[in-house]
C-alpha cells in the first residue's frame, strides 16, 4: 500500500534550507574558520545571511593574515593584501584585540593599527621585512594595552625594543626572534639589555636565534623578575655554566636552552637559522677560514678580516654565511 505521506524535498533544496537557516551564532563560528582572505574574497558573497555575519565587528576581533598562497605571493596574483587587511581592521569597529600578518606589511600598515585599534593586546609580526624601526616605535605608542609582541626575523633592533617597552607597560610575552649564527664571533647584548632595562613585566621571553652572551642573559635575569618560560634555542653566545645555569634553574620554570632541538618551532628554522640542526660547527666557516673580527668603519663600509688575512665586505660576508636569495 501506497505511503500517503508528502515526499521529502530534494536533499539540495535540504542543504540550502539549512545552510541559509543556520543559527547566527553557528554561521559565526563556521566563518571564522575561512579565514581573512577567503572571507573577503568569496564567502561574504555566498548569501545575505553570510554578509551581514561578515560585517559583525566580533568576527574581526582577531585577524590573521598572510602574504604567502601556497608557493605564490596573494599581490603576484593581483591582490592588494595590505589593503585587504585595512578593510578587515575597520570592520572590527576598534574591537580588535589580536593581529598577525606574515610575509608583508609596512609602517603605514601599522600607523592604521594604531590609529585604529587602541584596544589591540598581541600583535604578531613574522617577516617584517618593510617595517622599519620608526615604524614599530609610533605604533607602540598609540598601543597602551598590548601584553603580547611576537616578531619572527626582520630588520628590526634594539631601538625599536627600547620603544616598546616604554610605551606598553603591560607586556608580558615578547618573542624576539631573527637569523642567527651557531659560531661565536657575534657578540650582541644590546636587544638584551633593551629587554632587561624596559620590560620588567615579561613573564614570557623568546629570542631563537640572538647572539646575545651570558652578560646579557644576566641582565634579563636581573630586569625581569617576574620571568617565567625563556627559550634562548639557537642562541650559542650563551654558556648556561656555573652559577648562571643555577641561577636560571631557580628563577626560570621552563628553560630552553641553546643546543636544544627545534622541532617544534613555529616556522621553518631551517631557512630561518641559514642552517639546521644537524649542521656542523666547523661548517660555519668558509673553507681556509677559522675565525672573523669585525674591524673599523672604512671609508663607510664595514668589512671582516679573516685569520688569513682576506678582507671581506659586508655584502660578501651575507653571501658567505646566509647564502644568496636565489639559491
């Protein structure tokens, strides 16, 4: 006997029914997983429901943007990224409290970060390689709030460190992070004593790759009492020996230290480092070499003198040690 209910409808117009009716708070939820660049390219035009959800300030307090689509840059293919990523910052309507761009991004970009989201907490930077130190100095003043700065490599120093602890007092996490050498001819305290002399609230410090020594690891040890977690990965001007590794033990919960594996680094420490972990000491120097001083400014060129007595410029020195961008 035949069945005298009414037939369903047909699974599709089931799926449009449902993906239109879903509850607002569901819709949210499934958008914020597109992520920024598909988000404003394609799935705000869905349908109404999916455009007005786009628009809702809340689902632009945390914004994560990068440069890199697959292989490609987004602006080799015809895309303005930077400005894609002011577009998301007005959508947040000054409720912005987390940004991250990686592979691009300018002062400029940051001068619209400030000026627009005073309420930002953790910034995060990776490959900044057109942010300059001004840049990053007077956004930090107009970002009173921020608690987290995360900024993988880059031409970033210590003036712009010394900015950023003046004028974000409520700092507590600070990755610092940028190439660095396993042969210790490159001694640099400077970020460090930035660090130590600024950002007394850190409770969280990472600096992969800094050639920082033991004198400025006291120094932080010194300035940031209240440090909890410090990852000096990659960091060989740092000998841990003695009292300073007793003292780190007592003042520091969760220590990584130099020589320690970094296998579960955020990026590629391979490319970041130049070399990876496998790599051999003796390598770090070019055949016939074993040892560099960096020597007086001549005729406004710094250059390197070799144990063999070669004269190397900077440029030269770049190549020697960090490879060509070609390779």
């Amino acid at each position: 006997m035949a069945s005298s209910s009414t037939p369903p409808p047909p699974a599709e117009a089931i799926d449009a029914r449902n993906w239109a009716e879903l509850p607002r708070d569901v819709t949210a939820m499934i958008l914020k997983t597109v992520g920024v660049m598909d988000l404003l390219q394609s799935a705000q035009k869905v349908c109404m429901a999916w455009r007005s959800v786009s628009k809702d300030p809340d689902m632009w307090r945390s914004i994560h943007m990068s440069g890199y689509f697959g292989e490609d840059m987004w602006d080799e293919m015809g895309y303005d990224v930077e400005k894609m990523a002011t577009h998301a910052i007005d959508r947040s309507c000054g409720q912005l409290v987390e940004f991250s761009i990686k592979g691009f991004g300018s002062d400029e970009l940051l001068d619209y970060i400030g000026e627009r989201a005073s309420q930002l907490r953790r910034l995060q930077i990776i490959y900044p390689w057109s942010i300059s130190d001004d840049g990053l100095s007077e956004t930090a003043k107009k970002l009173p709030l921020l608690e987290e700065l995360h900024i993988y490599s880059g031409l970033l120093s210590k003036d712009a460190l010394l900015n950023v602890g003046r004028c974000c007092p409520h700092l507590k996490s600070l990755k610092f992070n940028s190439r660095g050498s396993r042969a210790p001819y490159m001694e640099y305290d400077d970020e460090a004593l930035a660090i130590a002399e600024t950002m007394p609230g850190l409770h969280h410090l990472q600096l992969l790759g800094n050639n920082l020594t033991d004198d400025g690891l006291k120094a932080i040890l010194d300035g940031c009492p209240n440090l909890e977690s410090l990852d000096l990965r990659h960091c060989f001007n740092v000998n841990l020996g003695g009292s300073l590794r007793e003292r780190c033990s007592e003042q520091i919960k969760y220590l990584r230290q130099p020589y320690d594996s970094t296998d579960d680094c955020e990026f590629d420490m391979t490319f970041y480092n130049g070399y990876d972990d496998d790599y051999s000491l003796d390598d770090d120097y070019p055949s016939g070499f074993s040892e560099i001083d960096l020597m007086s400014d001549v005729d406004g060129d710094e250059y390197f003198e070799f144990s063999c007595g070669s004269d190397v410029y900077e440029s030269d020195y770049e190549d020697l040690f960090f490879g060509h961008d070609d390779d």
